[in-house]
C-alpha cells in the first residue's frame, strides 16, 4: 500500500508521485505545479497582431492566443515533465496590467499524473510584453522592399482590359499585405513587394493566366557578411504577348489566324490547310509563332450569292464585286456572311471572321 508523506492517506498507485512520497493533490497544494515561476517574453507587433517567439515572427493572433501559444511552446521549463503532461491549456479571460508592460494571465491547463490521473489546474504566470513593430509593418512605413515586378506587354503599354486584370490579382495579394506600393507609368505597372516568395506567387499566377515570359535580375544593395552574401532587390520583367483574338501571324513559315488566346494556350487557323491546331505560348517566345508585317488584311466583302464552284463577294465601300472559288475554307459560307481577304506573298486567302 502507498501513503501520502504529507496528509497521510492511503492512495493508489496512479495518484501517488512516487519520487516526492505525496499524492497528487498535496503536491499541487504545496508544491505547486510549477518547478519554477513561468515568465513569458513575448514581442507584439501592435499594428498587425503578428508577434516573435524565439526568434521568429508568427502571424497575428489574439493576445490570449499568443500567450496560450508561447507557453505550449516552454512549458517543459517550468513544469516536472516526469512527473506530469501538460494536454492543453487556456487563457482565461484577458491578461491584467501589473507595471508598464508586465502582465499578469490566468491559466486552466488540463493535465495527465503518472499517464494516468486527469486534472484541470488553474494557475497565473507573468507575462513580459514588448510591443515593437514588426519587419513587413517596418518596411511598410519606409516603403523598402526586396522584390519590383515590372508588368509589361511586348506591344508597349498595356491595354485597359490588362491593367484590370492585372491590378485584379495584385489585390488579392496586397490584401494579405505583401504589397508595399503600386505605380503606372506609360510602359505598363511597376509592384513592390515586401518577399521575394510572394512576388514570385503573383509573377507565376500572371504567367499561368497570360503566358507571360519573365526575366529575373538582382540588384545589390549591401553586403551581409554575417550570411556571407549580398542583399538587395530582385527585379522580375514581365513581358506579356502582344497577340490578340483576329491577328494575322506566321507559324513556321506558314500564314495563320489567331482564333482564340486563353491560359492553356493558343489556337490558329492555318490559311493553306484552314486546319485549327493548339499551340503553347512557348512557341510564341521561341519565336515559331510570330506576327508577320507582310500579311494584311486586304478588304471585308460580303457574300451575296453562292453556287455549285463558286463564292460572290461584295465589297460594299467600292462597290467590287469580286468570284472566290468555292474550295474547301469556303465551303460552308451562306448569302450574308462576312469574310476578309488577305494577302500574303502574291497569294491570297479567304478568311471568315
């Protein structure tokens, strides 16, 4: 049989700590659950709730929460973990102003004796809170940042159509606060972002809906000699293609017609064959697929009248009409329809719009 040393009862194996001779409520009486005071020290960004904790920044959080969070993660420090697991534990209520910036919290924390024997066991420790701005609110202040995107397209300045969607993603993460400023210029949109790891978010959640082509270079400001290497700004040139829906293009070598561009790619009618095939955009950059200045759009008729072998077209500003054999890209044309030639080395093809 086990007998507490201390109020003398008669107790069982589970509820006896063995290696101070007391039962499980006289050491929490006189002992304590502690094994020394907890003092926490916490550093508390007051303008974005984000906070440091062993040296690392931690995002916001509640107050309680962080305090719950900063003990779960020392409590070994002060608690006999041979003797007793803490499971959980919880802040109760909000922390009590002691002295400028000492705080007083209440704990519950449930605890397991012996891996056995469950207790709820409330207790205060003292929290040391500094509260100093964080990095990313730092430098939002100041405006530095590690990373400039600059947003182009290979036509120029980018179209208003663009600039929506573009300033449409650059919101979504500015609202994560990442974004530090945002300008326009007549070349396009120049970002500033706080991380190098989230400017390359957004540069390739542009490049997955546009097919945009980025060059990366790096700008030293310092050098770090602690880390053995230099600091500064990393550019990421962002170079959108200047193909839209209806554009006259060559694709190695051959004529063609841009008929749609989305994330996945793009699709071309090729005059020859009037075959419709799907390219990638690395074709474009590669330069397999590219706008050729000798193919035009030479005038839009009308048809007005189809047979058997052929086509009647109708250009209705001059007047000329104008007999298209009814080969295989004209087949399927009906009286009304609207189509474009186009001229490219002395040939000339039909073209539906």
């Amino acid at each position: 049989m086990r007998y507490c040393v201390r109020c003398g009862n008669e107790i069982s194996r589970e509820e006896y700590i063995e290696n101070v001779g007391l039962c499980i409520d006289c050491y929490l009486k006189y002992r304590g659950v502690f094994t020394a005071k907890p003092v926490l020290d916490i550093v508390y960004c007051p303008r974005c709730g984000s906070w440091r904790w062993g040296g690392e920044w931690q995002k916001p959080a509640a107050l309680s929460e962080v305090i719950r969070r900063a003990f779960l993660s020392s409590y070994s420090k002060y608690i006999d973990t041979s003797i007793v697991s803490l499971v959980d534990v919880e802040v109760l209520g909000e922390p009590a102003k002691v002295y400028k910036n000492r705080y007083k919290a209440s704990l519950a924390m449930h605890l397991v004796f012996n891996n056995a024997v469950n207790k709820l066991v409330e207790s205060e420790i003292e929290v040391i809170l500094n509260r100093k701005p964080c990095p990313k609110c730092l430098a939002l202040s100041g405006k530095s940042h590690k990373a400039l995107i600059q947003l182009r397209s290979e036509k120029g300045g980018l179209s208003q159509k663009e600039k929506r969607v573009l300033l449409k993603m650059i919101k979504e993460y500015a609202s994560l606060g990442e974004i530090v400023e945002i300008s326009e210029n007549k070349y396009g949109l120049d970002v500033k972002v706080l991380s190098l790891n989230t400017a390359k978010k957004l540069v390739n959640d542009v490049v997955r809906l546009t097919g945009a082509r980025v060059i990366e270079s790096f700008r030293p400001v310092r050098y770090d000699p602690r880390r053995g290497k230099w600091r500064g700004i990393t550019t990421l040139s962002v170079r959108l293609p200047s193909l839209s829906k209806g554009d006259l293009v060559e694709y190695r070598g051959e004529p063609a017609i841009v008929r749609s561009i989305d994330s996945t790619g793009i699709s071309i009618e090729l005059l020859n064959t009037h075959a419709t095939i799907r390219i990638g955009f690395e074709a474009y950059w590669k330069g397999l697929l590219k706008k050729y200045g000798k193919i035009h759009y030479e005038r839009i008729y009308r048809v007005i009248a189809v047979d058997r072998s052929t086509v009647y077209l109708l250009n209705e500003d001059s007047g000329e009409i104008r007999e298209y054999p009814r080969t295989q890209s004209a087949w399927d044309l009906a009286e009304g329809a609207t189509v474009y030639i186009i001229r490219h080395k002395s040939k000339e093809y039909l073209v539906k719009t």
